[in-house]
C-alpha cells in the first residue's frame, strides 16, 4: 500500500489509513517508538513498565497465601561495613509477621 508524505510544521507526516491502523492495534494517542534500520523506518509499540509500590506486593503476597511467601535465607552473621548499628529490627522486634499484621489492620 502506497501513501504519500505530507509536511506537518517543520517535520514530515504519514497518515496511516484506517485498515492498516486497526491490524496493527494502533489507536488516537498510542505510543510508538520510532526505528531507523538501513534506511527503513519502522513504528514499533511501546510497551508500558507497570510500577508496583511496596503495599502491592504485600497485598498480593497475602492473596496468594503462605504457599508463595518468599523463604527466609539465613546469610550468616554480619562482618565489616555489614554491621549496622542496634534498631528495632536486629533487636527482633520487627518481624514479617508484625509487618503482615500492620498491613491487615491498614486494610480494615
């Protein structure tokens, strides 16, 4: 299929009849990436990053059940820059549990 070239501003345009947009999935406002190899240009899709934050993860964790809860590993004890002065944490006092518990509460 042939189309023409048009100028648009200072840059060039190319209208994509309606057939080809729709076998390519390409709506009004779709992101595309444009490609230059040897001399061909070609419009490939952009395909978004999804961004989780931390109480998405937890709250699938909890949907999924303690079947694919990631297991603890022991690393050993600490050695060099490695050890971190004594907080809440290292003093055992912050616990998966405890957070799993704090997130449930959130939820309520």
């Amino acid at each position: 299929m042939k189309v023409k070239i048009a100028k648009w501003g200072n840059s060039l345009a190319v209208r994509l009849p309606k057939r080809v947009a729709e076998e390519a999935g390409l709506r009004p406002e779709t992101e595309v990436e444009i490609v230059v190899e040897r001399g061909t240009v070609q419009l490939k899709p952009v395909v978004p990053i999804p961004h989780y934050t931390l109480e998405d993860m937890i709250a699938e964790i909890d949907r999924l059940g303690p079947g694919y809860e990631p297991e603890s590993v022991e690393w050993g004890p600490d050695v060099g820059s490695e050890i971190l002065p004594e907080d809440e944490y290292s003093r055992g006092e912050i616990t998966p549990e405890n957070i799993h518990e704090k997130h449930a509460t959130r939820r309520r």
